[in-house]
C-alpha cells in the first residue's frame, strides 16, 4: 500500500463546475499538507499549503485537512478552461520530505 | 516562474553514461531537493542539502550523487545510466529546512532520456 492514495482520474468537468479533489494517506505523523498544479511536461506549482488539520480559502481554492480520517481535499470553484491540469497532493512530517500522491488529471471543457 | 532555473531542458544520453544536472534556487533559498518523476513511480524524492550540507535521502540510487557549492546551486550527477532512468529530474529549493516543514518551489525540471 503506498503512503498516499490519489485517484489519478481523469476528472472531465464543464466550466464554472466545482472540481473536487482528495488523498488519503497512513501517516499519521504527517502534519504538513500541500496541493500542486502541474501543467504538461512543466514543474509543479504549489498552489496551498497547510498544517495539521482546518480548512484554508485562497481565491478560488479551498482546501481542507482532516487529520483523524487521514483524509486531505482540495475544491476549486468556477473553474476554468486554464485549471486544466494534473494536480497532486503532497505531505511530509518534520522531517521536509515530500510524498507525493500520484497525481489527479483534470480537464475543464469549455 | 517559480525563479528555480535548472539546466539543460533535455539530455538524451547513452546506457552507461554519465551526466550532470544543475539547479540555481530562488534568490534567498537555502535548501536545495532533487526529485525523480517517472510514469510508473511518480514523484519521488531524491536528496535535499541545506546550505551545503546534505540533509536528508529519499530513494536514491547508488549510481546518483549530488552536491550544494558555496553559491547554493546544486549539481545531479547520474551515471552508469540505464534505460529505466529515463525520467523528469526536478529541482525544488526553499528558505530554510532546518526545523519543520517548508514551502518547496520547483524548477521547470530536466529531462532525461537513456537509449
């Protein structure tokens, strides 16, 4: 079983749709949580960043962290064509290694 | 743009070879990670130095080493290359690993192909 569990999709959603993205993980010791944007054959983009567990709003990006189901999300409302994109979720303890979830492809139709 | 510069964009290469990967970091940054993302395994991480000592080792191969220079840019090295080394190589920096997590920001990566 690998440390972090993300559905790789793909997600196909029509624009102005609300895109809902998860991972769950085993690590209980894991307190930090992060969510990237990865465009094709481009770097990974960190859109949010949070520690432990509540929820964190940025524009259009909500995340959310609950660390007693072991379970993070990440909902983009309105979304829009230029969302298209891999997003991966990633965490780590104290120790700054990322782990990585595999990775959710979303594409948003226009 | 990130402000994480890595070159070259793409390597094509022969097995049995060696090459050399290079990251700048962010104006600042203080730590420097390599990452491996391939299809079958994703993103995995590699090797962090903060200020030019190693610091941490994640799934790294025997045949990989990399190093920190005083200038904080950082260097991959890969050799006896085999076809399944083929991948994207990222390089992500951030302020300061020394205590706690930290927000990672990543370069544009390389890409390697081994024929």
């Amino acid at each position: 079983q690998k440390e972090v569990e993300q559905d790789p999709g793909p997600l196909s959603v029509p624009e102005g749709a609300i895109v809902s993205l998860n991972c769950t993980y085993s690590n209980s010791a894991f307190q930090y949580f992060m969510w990237y944007r990865q465009y094709s054959r481009k770097g990974p983009e960190l859109l949010m960043y949070t520690y432990s567990s509540g929820n964190k709003e940025d524009g259009r990006f909500t995340a959310q962290v609950d660390k007693s189901s072991k379970y993070i999300s990440l909902f983009i409302r309105d979304s829009q064509p230029s969302d298209s994109a891999t997003y991966l979720c990633a965490m780590s303890r104290s120790s700054i290694k990322l782990s990585f979830g595999a990775g959710t492809t979303v594409t948003v139709r226009a | 743009d990130s402000g994480v510069t890595q070159t070259p964009k793409h390597l094509i290469t022969a097995t049995g070879q060696r090459v050399t990967l290079r990251c700048s970091p962010r104006s600042g940054d203080l730590s420097v990670y390599w990452y491996q993302q391939s299809l079958d395994q994703g993103l995995q991480f590699l090797i962090q130095y903060y200020n030019g000592e190693e610091r941490a080792k994640g799934n790294i191969l025997e045949r990989f080493s990399a190093q920190q220079f005083p200038d904080l840019h950082s260097e991959l090295n890969l050799s006896s290359l085999e076809l399944g080394d083929s991948a994207l190589y990222f390089c992500a920096s951030s302020v300061d690993a020394a205590e706690g997590s930290d927000e990672q920001y990543f370069g544009p990566g390389t890409r390697l192909t081994v024929t």
